[in-house]
C-alpha cells in the first residue's frame, strides 16, 4: 500500500441483510447516506459471516466475482452484478500484517464476494469502482477476532475501509411467523446498544452468557463475529470509544444495528 494519507479511514460493522434488501423502502437509503458521508476509501477489506475458513483466506485478488450463496429466492436476485476491481496491492499488504511464523495466510483466487460482502457494498458504493478484497473468518473466537482487527488497524491509516459484515441478531429459525420483534431479538440489541455505549468490551466479548437471550440471537455466533475484527481495528487506533450507531431498527425481526469507529 502506499505511504500513510492524512485522514485515517473509520471501521464498520455493518448488519448486510439479504438479497432482498434491495427491496426495501428504507435500509438501502440509509447504506447510501451513511456511505456518502464516509472519506472515499482507495480499498475495501471485508471480512463477512458467510465465509469461515482456517487458515485465514484472501479471496479473488485480480478478477473478482460473486458467489450466490443463497437458495429458493426468486432469480433475478441471482443476477445482480458488482464488477468491483480486484485489489492486489491490499491483498500484499494483508500478507505482511496478518502472516506471521505458525500463522499462515493461504490463497484462494476463485473465491468471489458473497452476499455478505456484495449486497451491502451495492447500496453503499454502487459505481463499483473501488477496490474490493475479502478476507475469511479463521476462528469465530472473539479474543482471536480482535487480534486479527489490531493486527490490520495500519491500513486504515492508508485509505483502506476495513468493514465487518454480520447481522446483530441472527435467528432465522426462532422468527415469528406473524411477523414483529421477537422479544429476543430487541432485547439482545438493546443490550448490545448500551455494551457499546459503555465500551464494555469485556462483555462484548462474553455476550453468549453475558446478554439477555445470547443464544437464541445468536445460536451460532458467525453474524455478530465480524463485530470484533472492526473492534480490533478501532482498539488499536485508541478510537473504541468513538462509536455510534448510524443505522438501527429492525428488518424482518432482526436487530440491523450498524456501527461506525472513527
């Protein structure tokens, strides 16, 4: 990457949705604003719940494409584009922070974006003219997360947008099926708020047993994980307390809290 630039890019964490949230009257409309007023990034590193691999992956670096990891929607949801340029420079750059002795970091050149990497990024960059590299999740461990979010903290000084793509709830099976906020789901957003708020990390980091209903908003833990790699990313730039929620409010039930540092 290239020599540090003057305004240091914030880091998000971001609640992606689905392929239908293009449809939505309002959540795309609230990604564009919250993008628009965002330094324009030189490069996108997205780390997002739907891509678990160990040990720690680079996705698609020269062309990069999409995978439509979804089933039963209707099909034009399976041929949105997002032609985004690959980022090989960001790619190098990842390697020298994240390769370590006993911590490789391995290639997969056809891995694309999925949709917790490209829905977001068409309603927030839609030109698709920046720069995009994904990386996997290695371990779902919070504790580990933060580390590999310190360890890439630099490249925000470098006009890199390092976001986590999660949801902060995510229990598909537990939904009504009438329709509302399931107890649950407010309840864990409202705690997660007020962690935030209070920079309570260390319930951040323990909020299976340390929130209300823990395990029923999160009966596997992959959508609120990519959270502590943005942690990680603001900790070591001193910037945990810089956080607000810029989108709240809930989509289908589920808490689609969304949080900026720096």
């Amino acid at each position: 990457m290239s020599a540090a630039i003057e305004e240091r890019m914030p880091a998000l964490y971001l609640s992606h949705g689905a392929p239908p949230l293009a449809d939505d009257p309002v959540w795309p409309g609230e990604l564009a604003a919250w993008s628009a007023d965002l330094p324009r990034p030189k490069a996108i590193l997205m780390v997002s719940a739907h891509w678990e691999e160990a040990p720690l992956a680079l996705g698609a670096i020269e062309t990069v494409p999409l995978v439509y990891d979804f089933w039963g929607f209707p099909e034009h949801y399976y041929k949105v584009t997002y032609a985004a340029p690959g980022a090989p420079r960001l790619a190098d750059a990842v390697r020298k922070l994240l390769r370590t002795p006993g911590t490789p970091v391995q290639d997969i050149p056809d891995r694309g974006l999925d949709h917790g990497a490209y829905v977001p990024l068409v309603e927030m960059f839609p030109d698709a003219d920046i720069p995009v590299l994904q990386i996997s999740m290695p371990t779902l461990d919070p504790v580990r997360l933060m580390d590999i979010g310190r360890r890439l903290a630099p490249l925000r000084d470098e006009g890199v947008l390092i976001v986590g793509s999660g949801f902060f709830t995510h229990n598909l099976a537990a939904l009504r099926n009438g329709g509302g906020v399931p107890g649950w789901s407010a309840e864990f957003d409202d705690w997660g708020r007020r962690a935030l708020d209070s920079g309570d990390v260390d319930a951040l980091l323990d909020f299976t047993r340390k929130s209300p209903a823990g395990l029923l908003a999160h009966p596997r833990t992959e959508h609120f994980a990519p959270l502590f790699v943005t942690m990680g990313a603001a900790d070591a730039a001193g910037e945990l307390d810089t956080r607000r929620s810029v989108i709240d409010g809930f989509w289908m039930g589920l808490a689609k809290r969304s949080v900026q540092f720096g």
